[in-house]
C-alpha cells in the first residue's frame, strides 16, 4: 500500500505509529517525524503555536499543500491527523485536482470549540471521518467514533492513588508554551519540599535544543518519556492539550496551566465558547458531570497560585472519578482505524 500521509503534530505521529505497524508493506509520502523515512517534510517544521507564530509559515504550507495535492495521484489512499488549518485545505485541494483518492481524517477538527461551518467541508472532502469522542458524533452527521487512540498508547493505568515522592511538570511541546511556563514551574518546583521533581522533556528535542529552550534545568531530572513520568508520578502540573487526558487515563490527580500570548488568548476567546480547556474536563461537560481537576489560565499561572492548588487537590476524590472517563471513551481506536484503512 502507498499512502499519503500529513501527521504535523508530535501527538499525531504518535498516533500514526501503531497504524503503520500494522499495515503490511506500507510505502508513506508527504509530512510525517522522520523516524517513519524520509517525508516530504518533516512535522517539526509546521510546530507553531497561536496565531502569530503561524504568520511566517503560511508560505510554506501553501507550498506543501500544493505538493501533496499532486503526489495524491501516486497513493492508494491519504490519512490525515489533526491540524484542520494544514489538512482542510489540503483535503479540498486534493479532491479539486483527484476526486476519486479516498481521504481518511483522523482525530477530527474540534468543531464543539470553534468553527462549526468546518463539518460541511469536512463531509465534503472526505470520505471517511475517523472520530477520537463519542460526543462528536452529535456535531459530524457522517462521523464513526473509533475509539479514543489513548486506550490503546497507554501502558498502564493506575488502579489506586499512591504517594511516591515524585512531581513531574509538563511545560508542553511547543518552543513557544515552554518558554511561557517552564520560568513559572522552576520557581514553583523551588515551593515543593521533600519531593522528587522530574522535568518531561519532548523526544524530538535534542540537547542543543533543550538548553536554548529550556535554560537551567538542574533542579529536576529529566525525563523523555511521557508515561514513564505518570507512571512513576504522585502528581503532575500539566499545560493544556493531550497530555491532560493522558495524566487523566493514567491516574494521576493534576492541576492544567495555561499561559498564550496576550493577543492569541484574546483572539481565542472571541471564538471558543467551552466552559473548559482542558480534554477531561470538556469530556464530562459534554456528559453533564463535574469537572475532573482545576484549571488556572493566564493571570492565575504563577508560581505562589499552583503551589495553593497543589495542596488543595484532594487526591483520592479525583482518583474515584478516572473510571467514569475511561468508561465513557470505551475503547482504543487501533483496530477500528486499521480495519478501515484495509478496508477502504
């Protein structure tokens, strides 16, 4: 098989992976982490966050976009995963020039936070929608929930809150969100005593990197490997994105921090209308319960205000309520996507 394939984000190879693992003979084209083989571009060049940081990038993407519109010609099939300001256009574009290449969307747009008017160019571009949220089925007429990939990723999942001495402090993926909240962790860290802390550094950075992003990072051990850290974690601060749900899943009791640019939040905010950001939270919402953990945003993350929702979490209360998440998702979605790209 010879696929086209456009995986811009970490997380979206990470779920690409087991999918390539199981397909026998699999040639892949387009963007993708180079691990895969040699894209047409890697993911790490579209790694943006906001909109201003994804001004300069925009030629570049039109330029890909318009690449991979024509290599569509040469696959069997197109797998697209996540990022609808990249893979919305370039579904349009290639079915404009190829009408008849089956293009599957992975992990769809989130179109219950903002943009609903995607959902009639999604079902008009694509022929299959492969959704990670059984709630999303009330927004897609033509959605099949898959299951949720996390299910599958997981290695382990925690069966009782234990304390085992260590904190662990997820500052994010992107250049720009690390930068942002990592100065707020190490002074926050500098607050909690008599704890191990472990810094969770991404895999795609290497050492050059890590000491232009991060700075000093003496103070904590590091630490590559995201379940790794949950698994040996008693607790956890967590910027917004996959990695809530993950520490969800897991087991571990956390507090969501999240710190944009001024005018990227404020922009946000005029268009997404969640009572919250983060994916365990916005998952009961939708099943009318409480939310899971605290959120603290913009003006809240600072070092004394994630100290006081450190202390104030109650562990247990929030370990109690993890089975309802894992209920309500049912089931990884690995064998769903790859029936469906054997299938199709």
């Amino acid at each position: 098989m010879k696929l086209l394939v456009s995986a811009l984000e970490p997380s979206a190879n990470l779920h690409l992976e087991p999918i390539l693992n199981a397909l026998e003979q699999c040639e892949i084209y387009g963007i993708f982490d180079e691990r895969f083989g040699k894209p047409l571009m890697p993911s790490r060049a579209f790694s943006i966050m906001g909109f201003l940081d994804a001004l300069p990038k925009i030629r570049k993407a039109k330029k890909a976009i318009k690449i991979m519109a024509r290599m569509s010609f040469f696959v069997d099939k197109v797998l697209l995963i996540d990022s609808p300001a990249f893979n919305l256009p370039l579904a349009k574009a290639i079915k404009t020039i190829n009408p008849n290449v089956e293009i599957i969307y992975y992990i769809l747009p989130k179109v219950w936070a903002w943009k609903p008017k995607r959902v009639a160019a999604m079902e008009k571009y694509c022929t299959v929608l492969a959704s990670i949220f059984p709630f999303e089925q009330q927004f897609y007429t033509k959605a099949t929930y898959v299951g949720n990939p996390l299910l599958d990723e997981i290695p382990l999942f925690k069966l009782r809150y234990e304390e085992t001495g260590i904190v662990s402090f997820f500052p994010g993926s992107r250049k720009s969100e690390i930068r942002s909240l990592f100065p707020i962790y190490k002074e926050l860290a500098s607050k909690i005593e008599g704890k191990e802390k472990w810094l969770v550094i991404p895999a795609h950075y290497d050492y050059r990197e890590i000491a232009e992003i991060y700075g000093d990072i003496h103070d904590f051990k590091i630490c590559r490997n995201t379940y790794e850290a949950l698994e040996q974690s008693e607790f956890a601060f967590v910027c917004s994105g996959t990695a809530t749900l993950e520490a969800a899943l897991v087991g571990v009791p956390f507090v969501l921090a999240y710190k944009a640019k001024a005018l990227d939040y404020w922009i946000a905010k005029q268009f997404v209308k969640l009572k919250h950001v983060g994916l365990a939270n916005i998952i009961f919402d939708f099943e009318n319960k409480e939310p899971l953990h605290e959120e603290l945003l913009q003006e809240e993350v600072y070092a004394q205000r994630l100290f006081e929702a450190y202390e104030s979490v109650d562990r247990e209360a929030f370990f109690s309520r993890i089975t309802e998440l894992r209920k309500i998702l049912g089931h990884g979605s690995q064998e769903a996507m790859i029936s469906i790209m054997k299938i199709i």
